[in-house]
C-alpha cells in the first residue's frame, strides 16, 4: 500500500472516531432501533418468502437471476458512492497537506493558482463557530425550503411534507482558497470569490405521506462569490453583502430510512430533483442571499436585481449526434432536444424525431449578474417515452468571451459524447437609459421574425404594503403578491397574519414592447386563495420618468380599501445590442477570468476578425470560402508572396502577429488558445487558414484540421474539424475543448496539423506544435497566427 493510501486510510478511519457530538446523535437515533431491527428481519423474511413462493409456482430461476442481477448492479452503484463520499468526508477533515498526499486529483484551488490564496484560518473560525449553525440552519429548512418543497411534491401528487429532525454534525464547511478581485470593480464594493466545499456528517429526517426517511452524507462543491457593499464611513464599514452561486453546485446525498427502498428512479429522483432546485432558487444566480449589516442602508440597494445585461441566445442546429434509438436493423436514430441553463435560468427547444442533424432555430434570453466566472451549458438528450432520457453531449461558453466580442457565431463539439457538433449564436444586449434606443431595438426583433424576442427589461422592487383589507371575518390576511408582465408570472413569499406585509423582494421581466405591455398585480390571501387587492401599471409611463425609473413610491390598490397601498419600485432599461469589441486590452472594463484577447494591435487583423460570417454555411461540412470586405481584400492583395523554402533555407518562426508578418511557405493558421481556470478546460479555437500553397492548379486541396495533445498522442485527445472542399483560404471558426488540470498543462505541447481530404502524394499540408506553458495562455488567452511546416513526425490519420 502507498503512502498516500495509508494516509487517506487513516483518515477515514480517524473521521469515524466517536466524538461527543456523534455520540449524541447515535443517542437521539436509540429510538428507533427496535423498528431498524424489525425492518431488517421482515426484509429477511420477505426474501425467503419470494424464494419459497418461485418453487412452490415451479416458475424458472429465470425470476430469480434477474432480480439478483440487478440487486448486485445496485449494491455495487452504491458501494462507489459510499466510498467517493467517505473520501470526501476524509478531504474536508483533513489539511490541506494530507489532501494533496492522499488524493493528488482533487488539490485545493491555490495550488494552481497564484491569485487564489490560502485561508486556513477562515476555515479555523467555521469550524469554532459550527456548532452554532444549527438553529440558523433549521430555520432556513423550515421556513424556506420546506414549504417550496411542499409546493413542487404536490405537482406528483405527493403530501404532507415536513422535516421532523435536522442535525448538521461535526464537520464543517472548508474553504479551498479564496480570490479577492482588485481591478475593474467599484470603488464601493469588495468582491471575492470562495471555493466551498462541503461533506458533512448531517442527519436529516423528513416524513413524506405518512412514510419516514433520512438524508445523510450531503456533500456540496461550488464557486460562491460575495460582493461586499456599499462600503461605508462608520462601523461596521461594510454595508451589506450579496452571497451566491455563480453557477449550479455539484451535490450528491444519501437516502436513508424506509426511502431507502425507493433509492431508484422514481421517487428518490423526485427528491432529489427539488432539493437541487430549492438550493438553486435561493442561491444560484439570479438568486441571491442578500444581508443588510447596517441601518444606514436600505434594502432597495442590496435586494433589487441588477443584471449587468441580457444574453441572447440562438440555438441553431446539430450535426452528427449520436444514435441512441433501436432499429429494427441496429441502431437508429435520436430524437434530440437541447437544455440550455445559465445559473438557475433554464431553457428548452423543441424535440425534433428522428435526427441526428436537427435544425431547432430556437430562441431565448437570460439575465446576466455576473458576466465573471459564469457560463452557458448546452446539453443535449435523446428523448426517450419508455425510460430516461440520454445525454447526447454538453457544451459549455465562457459568458465574459461573449461580452468582450459582443457576437460569438460558432459550433461546438460536443464533450460526453463519442461525436456530434452543436451550432450557437450568442449575443451581448446592454442595458441602456436612453429611451431613443427602444426604435433600434424594436427594429431589429422585427427583422430577426422570432415572436418571443425581448426590447426592454423591467425591474421590480415590491418593498411592502400598507392597510391590507381583512379576507375572512376578524383576522389580518396572510398576503403574498402574484406578479406578471406577459408570459412570465413571479411570486412573492407570504407574510403570515399582517395587514401591513414587508417583502422587500425584487423580479426582473423581460418586456416585448414597453409601450403597448403592462405588469399585473394581485393581492392575493394564502389562507382563503381570495383576491384582496389589485393594480395595473402601463410600463409605458416609465418611458417619461426621469432615467426611466420610479423609487419607493406607494400606489393606490384596487379592488381594497380606500387606505390600502402597495410601495414598489420600478426601473426599464433598453435592450441595446453591443457593438463588435475588437481584441484589444485597452477595450476590457469588467472582472476577467477567462478571456481570448488579441494582443497585436495591427489593423489588418482587426479587419480580418470582421469577417462577415453570414455567406459561410451553417453546416460545417459544407462550409464556401467566405467573401472578404474590399478593404480586407486590397490589404491581402498587398502581401508579399511567400519566399520558397529550399533545403539550404531555415525553418520559419513558428508565431507570427499578424497575417502580414513574415507568412511561411505553407501557409499561417490562425488560432485562438485559452485556459478556462475555474472549468479547467483548455479551449481551442480553429479560425481560419491562408495561403495553402496550391502545386497543381487541378487539384485544389480539401482541408481539415486536426489536433492532438502531446505527449502520448492518445485517441481521446484526437480532435478533427469539417473538410472544406476545394479552397486553400479555408474558415472554419470552431471550437474544441480539453478538460485538463494546470499541472498537465504545463507539461502539454498541443499539435496541430493540417491534413487534405484528397489523395495529393502526402495529406498532410503541414503542422506545427505549440508549447501549453506560455503566461499568455494560462493568463488571458492567446490569439494568433502561427506558420505551418513541413511534416516533422508520422500521424494517423
């Protein structure tokens, strides 16, 4: 046994040790033994019972083998669930030099990276300040995800509801590193970002229709950020903080109990399911968990929603997805759809049957918080009526990419999956106050035809109401507020037994025509589910508000009393799509994590990144040369030819700046290369291709590119683009990722080789090999062109 086994095994064995708090939890569990005893005996008697009862029918062993079969699959699905959580349990025990001796694949965030810094006491103070945390934690439970949790149950037809013990355990949340941001933020605000990882030794029980279960071991891993604000002259100098995922945490738990038995798909999936969009709707973006650390500031600046913008998102097509569905000769096809999530917002296109290359043309839009560090994830399904749907692949685009560019057009391979492709136009729309911007926009929906299209977003701030009427006879109503623009329909909370309710909530709508749409209001009693109260805005009055926004003004309810008020405030801003960014560093105004920037600032290639994209076909199989503007074309027309390379001339530097800087024999390839740090993803883009040399006029080369990453030159690192026919400009504008930790990297060389689909002697045009260690790369992303040369070692092809 290694080293790093003994110590993760004494770990694990230490985290087992009796403490006194997990004394007093096998004390509160004495209770029911007697019944864990009982059910274990009547499972045994129930397994006899089916043996004896298999004979007795003279039925086949068949009946027997096949239940076994799938009781063993089971067992074992189990086993290494337990056994990834016990290590995981050990990791959050142990410090962080027993965690990088005992599990090297899982080091904490600030072995990597520099800007990530080791917080060794914070995780001392949690863990001081833990066994507090319980009557905090119970009340969250009870008061806010109990009754969601109830509410989505009762969708299955599933009552009654209700968390009956909740006990946090021993081991505490730890903080793997911590980043705080110093450039490009306000000057009234602290942001930082934390690494939390959780694996407790909770014990939570809940009773569901008259039956009892558990959850223990629940493990949570995420990025959460805190923004600190607005910061203040007096103590505690800090006026609030805004605490919330950028993106859906990973999370894993255990059943237990007499839920146990339905640990498969069915109910345990339901549980699940909820409890992972509870956490989401509280804490993952849009979602925030605001705190108000002084009287000095109003709710208004921590509560109302503040979208930085709104991404708009066109998903167009697929190519090549797998087949998933039986044919009667094999394998058939698929019938696939696409989930698109960005935090907690969440979108579905259309099925499309039997396709593997389906055409969806599906809009929509999201709300953007935090364009630092969040993402969008693409993932594909085969839609299945008999069994659960299965992944055809994911994809994921860094949403600070899309805000520098301001247009991304793009396909992408698909990750999870032996092949396919996935199509993506994304689009950054600012937030504008200018009231003149409305006619662009309306414009432009008008041109894209696409009936759900979006101009304007309204922000709604429902700060409280005042002189309620009374619902039912000699009792204050227990109110909450229903609220709607269009389509889209949000909910308050209910505030119990008040007729002057405090909500202090805030909803963002996207608004199709801010001078013909309206926001609905209606008061509503949870007890009586009647309607006390009800008021229409014209969103159009905002249009000649001062910036177009409205604070803390009361309006007169209607169908209530003549005293009864609702307090709001309301904020539009115009959709304005961002004008093209060129990659230049001077252009970045916000946090940067992951960002491909051109470091060159020559004007050609400013151009060249212009290219218009809408004459190349959106099937990349397919792709023509793309027409250049005329100013592009007389600048290329300018370029010296290419010297020829004789064997007594040297090789040419590999890097070149620009297109028009010393271009090789066999041409330049132009590529985007960047590491996404929080995704540990090393993202590839393959733009174009100029001047593959043409050595017979009648055998014009079909082009593709394909990569490897070196050393080893696996199979599952071979990446391949679409084959262009007849063309030596070829674009391509694809994209590929690599998941693979910083550590690897380093040691990296990625190969890059361009190949021709005809048999002209060699297929190989030419190759080159890039070194993945470069600062530029593992900082912010590194744009350039780079010469081929001649082939320097075999390839498979």
């Amino acid at each position: 046994m290694s080293e790093s086994d003994s110590l993760l095994e004494k770990k694990m064995s230490n985290s087992k040790e009796l403490t006194p708090e997990k004394a007093e939890i096998e004390k509160c569990s004495e209770d029911g033994s007697i019944l864990s005893i009982l059910y274990s005996a009547a499972k045994k008697v129930a397994v006899v019972g089916i043996v004896y009862f298999v004979g007795y029918m003279n039925w086949s062993v068949a009946w027997l083998i096949c239940p076994l079969l799938l009781s063993v699959i089971r067992d074992q699905f189990r086993n290494q669930h337990n056994i990834r959580r016990q290590v995981a349990k050990a990791s959050a025990l142990a410090n962080d030099k027993d965690v990088i001796l005992a599990r090297l694949n899982d080091l904490p965030a600030w072995v990597f990276f520099p800007d990530i810094e080791r917080v060794e006491w914070l995780n001392k103070i949690l863990k001081q300040v833990w066994p507090n945390a319980n009557h905090f934690a119970r009340n969250i439970l009870k008061e806010s995800v109990e009754p969601n949790v109830q509410k989505a149950l009762q969708e299955y037809k599933l009552n009654g509801f209700k968390f009956d013990r909740m006990i946090l355990g021993t081991i505490p949340p730890r903080i793997g590193g911590i980043k705080v941001y110093d450039k490009n933020i306000a000057r009234n605000e602290i942001i930082m970002d934390l690494d939390l990882f959780y694996a407790g030794d909770c014990d939570i029980n809940f009773s569901l229709s008259g039956v009892r279960g558990g959850i223990k071991d629940f493990q949570i891993h995420g990025t959460v950020r805190v923004v600190m604000k607005p910061l203040i002259p007096s103590p505690p100098l800090v006026g609030g903080l805004q605490i919330f995922f950028l993106n859906n945490p990973n999370i894993d738990f255990n059943l237990v109990g007499v839920i146990d038995l339905l640990d498969m798909p069915g109910l345990s999936d339901i549980l699940r399911r909820i409890i992972v969009e509870q956490i989401a709707s509280m804490m993952v973006l849009p979602n925030k968990l605001p705190i108000v650390l002084s009287d000095q500031i109003e709710a208004l600046s921590l509560k109302m929603p503040e979208p930085e913008g709104v991404l708009r998102v066109h998903v167009v097509e697929a190519k090549n997805l797998m087949k998933m569905d039986i044919g009667m000769l094999g394998k058939g096809k698929s019938d696939p759809y696409a989930i698109v999530t960005v935090g907690a917002q969440q979108f579905r296109t259309q099925t499309i049957d039997n396709n593997v290359n389906p055409k969806w043309d599906f809009w929509c839009e999201a709300n953007i918080y935090a364009e630092s560090g969040q993402s969008l994830t693409v993932q594909l399904f085969d839609k299945d009526d008999a069994k659960e749907d299965e992944r055809l692949g994911t994809a994921t685009v860094e949403i600070s990419n899309v805000l520098k560019k301001g247009e991304i057009d793009t396909w992408l391979t698909l990750e999870q999956a032996k092949h396919g492709m996935v199509h993506l136009r994304l689009s950054w729309m600012h937030l504008s106050k200018d009231r003149n911007d409305l006619k662009a926009a309306l414009s432009e929906t008008q041109m894209l035809r696409v009936t759900n299209m979006s101009t304007a977003l309204l922000t709604v701030f429902i700060d409280s109401a005042k002189n309620l009427p009374h619902a039912r006879q000699a009792s204050n109503p227990d109110p909450f507020l229903i609220l709607q623009v269009g389509q889209k329909t949000e909910q308050t909370s209910v505030q119990m037994r008040t007729d002057s309710p405090v909500w202090e909530q805030g909803f963002t709508f996207l608004v199709s025509n801010p001078e013909n749409d309206t926001l609905q209001l209606k008061l509503m009693d949870q007890k009586t589910t009647n309607e006390i109260g009800r008021f229409t805005y014209i969103i159009a009055h905002l249009m000649s508000a001062n910036d177009m926004e409205i604070i803390s003004q009361p309006f007169q309810l209607q169908k209530s009393g003549p005293e009864s008020k609702i307090i709001m405030a309301l904020s539009l801003r115009i959709l304005k799509r961002a004008e093209k960014i060129e990659d230049n560093e001077n252009n970045d105004a916000s946090i940067k994590e992951d960002k491909t920037e051109d470091t060159t600032k020559n004007v050609l290639k400013k151009q060249d990144s212009n290219i218009s994209r809408t004459t190349v076909s959106t099937d990349p199989g397919n792709i023509e040369e793309a027409v250049l503007p005329a100013a592009i074309s007389t600048n290329l027309a300018t370029v010296p030819p290419s010297p020829k390379l004789t064997e007594s001339s040297p090789l040419p530097n590999p890097t070149i700046k620009s297109f028009s800087d010393d271009v090789g024999p066999l041409g330049a390839i132009n590529l985007t290369i960047q590491y996404a740090i929080q995704r540990q993803r090393l993202i590839v883009i393959i733009h174009q291709i100029k001047n593959i040399p043409l050595k017979d006029p009648s055998n014009i080369p079909d082009p593709y590119v394909k990569l490897y990453l070196l050393p080893g030159r696996a199979k599952d690192t071979k990446r391949k683009t679409a084959v262009i026919k007849d063309n030596c400009n070829p674009v391509f504008d694809t994209t590929f990722e690599y998941l693979i930790s910083s550590a690897e990297l380093n040691s990296s060389q990625l190969e890059v080789t361009v190949c021709t689909d005809k048999l002209i002697g060699s297929p190989i045009l030419g190759m080159v090999k890039i070194d993945l260690n470069d600062a530029e790369i593992l900082g912010s992303g590194k744009k350039s062109w780079w010469n081929l040369l001649p082939e320097f070692k075999s390839t498979d092809l």
